[in-house]
C-alpha cells in the first residue's frame, strides 16, 4: 500500500513550527546524520498517523534514507544546482506488525507506508529490552530457583539474546534471557547463573516458556574484578608519562560533519544500524592539481558471532549485532584521554529510542592524528665517503568508534595515511561469554566442553567473529572493474635457465558476481579494483587493491541453519553492481531471518560487474578459542585490512610530503 499520505490530522500549529524549525535548520551536508529536531519530527509524524493512544508502537530504525546517488554526487560538483530530498526511512511495529515508512522532511508527508510481510524481524531497541530483562526478578519460579541456589534475588541481572532460526514455521518476536550475579564483581558475564532457559514474547512483554534444567555453581568473584579503583596492590610496573602537544592545534578542518586534512576529504556520518559511516573520501594529486574519488562509502554492514556448543541452553546463541542490536545504538561514549589520545575532537551523535524520542550520545566518535610510525626511509651507504639518509615521519588521521554489544567491545578504526592507504582495523575486547560448569580442572572434563576451561568453573565458549565491511569504491570515478592477478608457477624445463622455476602473473578482469566470489588464502592473488578507463602515463590500469587480513572460513556445514542466514561468510570477498536497496548482507530483518536476503542470495542473479558502479563485500574473521588471558577481560585482539593505491599515482604521492616539525615541550601540568 506504497501511497502518498497527506497529514491532514496534523495541527496546524504543530505542522507550521516544524516547517519553520527545519527551514531555520543548516544543512551542511545531504549525508549529514538525522538531527535531533529532525528525529522529533519523525516521531511526531508517525505518532499522528498511529497514536499511541490507540496503538501500540515502537521505532525500530529511524535513519537517513540514501540520497540517490547520481544525484549526491552532482550536489557535490555544483552544490547549489541541485535540490536533494531529505527523507528518512523509518521502520517501526504498529499492532505487532512491521511497518515501513519513507517520511519526506521538506514536505513533512509520508511518502508510504509499507508492511513487511515476510520472515525476520527488525532490531531489537534499546528499551524493549530493558524491559524484558527485568521480568525474571518478578517471575516467583525464577525468585525460587535464584534462592534455591543460595543466591542473593537483589544481586542478579539479567541481559537480552537474540534466538535466532532453526527451521520452525512459524516464529513471534521473542529473546532468550540469561541472568548473572553482579555481587562481589561488576564482571557480570563471567559469573553466569546457568541452566535456567526463559523466552520471553517481545510484543506482549511477558515470559512465555521458562525451565530450570541444572544447577551448575555460579563461578567464584575472585579475580574476576577490572576496575583499577577495587584492586590491591602490586600493580605491574609504573608507566612513565606522557604528552601530545600540537601547538598550531589539529591538522585537520571540519565543516560539520565533513572533514579535510593532508591530502584527504571525506564525510563522516552514523547510523543507528551501521555506527559510524565514511562517505565521499577522495585523496588530492598534487600531480594532476586535482582530488580524486577513492570510497563512495564504507561501513560495516553485519557482525555474526556464532557460538560453537550444541546444547539446548547454547545452539540458539548465532548473533547478528548490527541487524538484531544495532552498532549505532550500541556504540558507546569515548572516554576522552585514554579511548582516543589528548588531540583528538569528538562527536556525539542521536539516535531514535524506542518512542520514537530523541536519544545523546555523547562522545559518540573521534578524530585525531596519530604520531610514531615511518612514512619512507633510506640510508644510502653504497656511495663511497657519503652517507646518506633520508626518513620521513608518518602522520595519520583516525575515526575511532567502539560498538559495545553486551560482552563484547568492538573497537573500530578508519585510518586515512598521506600515502592514500586507508586501513580499516578492528579489535576486540571485554569479556567473553562463560559457561558455568562444574569442573575445576581441564583432567576431570570427560566430555567436549565446546570451548576452553579458562578458570575454575569457567568455560570459554568457541565461537567466531565476522564482520563484512560494505566498501563502494569509486576509483577515480563511478565505473570500476575487479581484476584478480593471481601469481603463478612457471618450471622452466627446456634448460633455458639454472632455475628450475619462476613465478609470474596472470590478470583477469572478473565478469561476473559468481566469479567474483573469492575464498582467500589457498593460493597468493592480488585483487584491485581499477577504473578501467583511466591509464597512468605508463599505461597501467588506475586501481586500488585490498591487502586482507588473514583468511577466514566457516567451519559449519553450509546448509546448517546459522550458516544459511550468515551465508555472506562463505567467501572472502564478494563484488555485486550497486544497488541502493543491498545495504545489510546479513538481510534487513536480520532478528530469525532464514537467509532469503543476504548477499549470497543477492549475487545468484550473477549480474555483470565489468565496468560498472561495483560495491566490494570483504569479510574479516576471527575464530576464537579462547585462553586464559581472555579472563577476566581480553587484551585487544586486532585485525583489519587496507586498501592500499595501485598504479592509482603516477608515482611515490608522498615523495614531497615532508617530516612534522619536533616542538619543543612547553611548561606542562599532569592530568590523568
Ligand atoms: C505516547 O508517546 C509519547 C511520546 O513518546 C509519550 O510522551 C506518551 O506518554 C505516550 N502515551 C502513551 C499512552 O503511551
Ligand atoms: C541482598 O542484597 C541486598 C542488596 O545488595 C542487600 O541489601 C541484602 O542485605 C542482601 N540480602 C542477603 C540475605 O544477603
Ligand atoms: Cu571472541
């Protein structure tokens, strides 16, 4: 029922203050974030077509609905020629249905209103979970079982899982609750209360199946604590301080939420989904006097998170955290100082709470440079009576954001380099889920635990970490191919040298999204995506290529149930056209999915890729079986990729980039 809806049963007044509160409002940028007036007008819209008088309601996403991007991108050669909507597309359940509304913020119309009548369900809010996690307190055979064991009813809490999908017709909107004892130590997830399975029914709020199945001891608190405050002493020897001055202030320039700096320019927005967003970035030639397109725009798109133990209390545990928890509405507030050092400038950023209202986020992301690594050296000591040497410091700029779902930090970093690499790195850290057992030694465990005895009591449980980064490179403009240079073996059997073998090159241009499938790792390849109508001076193809981390592949059997709707795992790297519509590989309903939109079902039209606006998909992994120094909470483990330029310049693009100068250190004071 796609139709335009005139408000009619908007006030008058209302409608009027609106239409002139965002017509007082600046629009710096098309892909700027919704403002918090803008997300007040979307709720004020939706609750004047259902109120929640008469319906129940919730906001499940509210964001910025993609400007079209032919004309985005004539909007930023000639900004004021063209007028571009701001829309932003809201998805909410009105009477336990899922709707779909395209809301028009110049005209303040709805522009339609659809309902989603397939399977899946949309993220989780913040507040349905809230309240959900609080009817165990209240639940008598849950209050009994918690005193049964010893415990204390004030002194547990309890956090939200996704179920996921094993194949069942029919499903209702619906989280599993896991409770854990906050007495003693705040490092609630490592002292869970096991073997009790509740479900509760997310649209009537009320626990719907409930079992007490076994009654493992809750692991000790000691040496479970990581707040410095409740520690004794010894503590590992005392770091020295330290300092960032930058006595000209930041290198970078910002106009809202675009910023330039060194030779890049790029846009950064958030989503409630996606978090944090590059847009637009484009690197300056200082050759050719012009900024050429790297990255339309970057994000990461999914995180699946499947835990390894087939039990009836751990099989359904296969989380999508940004479709079922949202990375925006997960990321969390930086801690300035020791999130991101002294220099850097943060932003807070807004998102819809499950009313529809406003929510701050205070320190939301950051920006800043980062001093210390070599940009290009040389010591020439080959000429007689000279010696020569030449070294360059680096300095990048980083966008950090962390995505805290639960147990788990994700820290996130883009990192933009003069060079005109872009590292995208991710790291983890926070505690890992635990499974109280009974055992107190790895000799008494008899039976497959599914993961590592990390303390007494403790099981680590297996599991994975994959994430899809969503990279639309734009290679000095939109029409890009993917080219696949595999290094090959030559034997030279005719005696024509001493060797017996040499490696050489073969390129192909990839015709096809099937082709385009690639698992990583098995035998050395290069993957740049070029535009093929632009030649450096030499005659080489202007590209970018993707430097992976190490290759990661599911372990799961393909057609299991988990793996179906993770299916943008099975390959590394993924390439499809653009297409605004393909933005979630794991699906748009995400929450007990089957796997009918993901990026695997997407790319079975195996549409042509060759010269085209191409979106390349590249899933980096961890498998984690989990040690000791994971307990009580991880040191960071880090991974990441780089896009690095390949025949893009037409040599060294930093070979004039000189050295920051060394200041010397002012009269300074300490602060912790
Ligand atoms: C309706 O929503 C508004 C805005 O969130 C809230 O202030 C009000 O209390 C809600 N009313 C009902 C009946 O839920
Ligand atoms: C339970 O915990 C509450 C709050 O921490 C505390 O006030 C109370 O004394 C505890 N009760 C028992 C029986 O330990
Ligand atoms: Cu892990």
């Amino acid at each position: 029922m796609a139709s335009t809806l005139r408000l009619t049963v908007f006030s008058v007044f209302t409608l009027f203050s609106f239409h002139l509160i965002l017509s007082l409002q600046e629009f710096p940028h098309p892909l700027d974030p919704l403002t918090t007036v803008e997300i007040t007008v979307i709720q004020t819209i939706v609750l004047k077509k259902y109120p929640n008088t008469t319906h129940t309601l919730s906001f499940h996403y509210v964001g910025l609905d993609d400007p079209d991007k032919a004309m985005l991108l004539k909007w930023e050669s000639t900004p004021h020629t063209v007028d571009i909507p701001r829309r932003a597309f809201v998805i909410a359940r009105v009477d336990s249905s899922t709707h779909e509304l395209l809301i028009d913020l110049k005209s303040l119309l709805v522009l339609s209103d659809n309902v989603h009548t397939g399977n899946g369900f949309p993220t989780l809010t913040v507040g349905e979970q809230s309240q959900a996690i609080e009817l165990p307190l209240k639940y008598t055979p849950f209050i009994e079982t918690v005193k049964k064991r010893g415990l204390n009813i004030s002194e547990v809490v309890c956090s939200t899982f996704t179920v996921g999908w094993y194949g069942e017709e029919k499903r209702k909107r619906a989280v599993r609750i896991e409770c854990f004892v906050k007495e003693e130590s705040v490092n609630i997830y490592v002292r869970p209360i096991n073997g009790i399975l509740i479900l509760v029914d997310l649209d009537q709020m009320k626990i719907v199946y409930y079992r007490d199945v076994s009654k493992e001891p809750v692991p000790t608190e000691v040496n479970t604590e990581y707040r410095a405050s409740h520690m004794q002493p010894p503590f590992a020897p005392k770091q020295h301080s330290y300092g960032t001055f930058q006595p000209e202030g930041p290198g970078f320039k910002l106009n809202g939420h675009s910023i330039s700096w060194a030779n890049w320019k790029f846009h950064i927005g958030y989503d409630v989904r996606a978090g944090v967003i590059i847009s637009l970035a484009s690197i300056y030639d200082l050759e050719k006097h012009k900024s050429r397109r790297v990255l339309y725009r970057g994000y990461i798109s999914e995180l699946f998170v499947p835990y390894q133990d087939p039990s009836e209390e751990w099989y359904y545990k296969t989380f999508f955290d940004a479709g079922e928890f949202g990375f925006g509405q997960s990321t969390v507030s930086l801690e300035p100082l020791r999130d991101c050092p002294p220099n850097a400038h943060f932003f807070d950023a807004y998102y819809a709470g499950h009313d529809g209202s406003p929510q701050h986020l205070a320190n939301a992301f950051c920006v800043f440079e980062q001093y210390g690594n070599i940009l290009w050296r040389h010591t020439e000591s080959g000429i007689p009576n000279e010696e020569i040497r030449e070294v360059r410091t680096e300095v990048s700029l980083i966008v950090r954001s962390v995505v805290t779902v639960g147990n788990y930090d994700n820290i996130i970093d883009w990192e933009f380099k003069p060079s005109g690499s872009i590292k995208l790195g991710l790291s983890l850290s926070g505690m890992l889920e635990i499974k109280a057992v009974d055992y107190k030694h790895k000799d008494e465990i008899k039976e497959d635990q599914h993961g590592t005895l990390v303390s007494a009591n403790s099981i680590g449980v297996y599991h994975d970490h994959y994430y899809i980064y969503h990279l639309d490179l734009d290679i000095d403009g939109e029409e890009n191919s993917f080219l696949k240079t595999d290094l090959k073996t030559v034997k030279v059997t005719d005696g024509s040298s001493k060797r017996k073998s040499y490696w050489t090159t073969d390129t192909q241009t990839i015709q096809t999204e099937s082709d385009a499938k690639i698992r990583l790792g098995s035998s050395p390849s290069e993957l740049v995506v070029v535009n093929p109508i632009k030649k450096t001076n030499a005659g080489n193809d202007v590209g970018y290529r993707l430097l992976p981390s190490p290759a990661v592949h599911p372990v799961l059997v393909e057609d299991d149930f988990p793996q179906v709707r993770g299916a943008f795992t099975n390959y590394n790297v993924w390439v499809t056209p653009y297409d605004k519509t393909e933005k979630w590989a794991g699906g748009l309903y995400v929450d007990q999915s089957r796997g009918e939109d993901t990026l695997a079902v997407w790319t079975k039209k195996n549409r042509n890729i060759v010269n085209k606006d191409i979106v390349l998909w590249y899933v980096v992994g961890i498998h984690h079986v989990p040690c000791q120094e994971d307990f009580p909470i991880m040191p960071l483990l880090s991974t990441g990729l780089e896009l690095r330029p390949t025949n893009f310049f037409e040599r060294n693009p930093v070979l004039k980039t000189l050295s920051p100068m060394h200041v010397k250190w002012p009269t300074c004071s300490k602060q912790n």
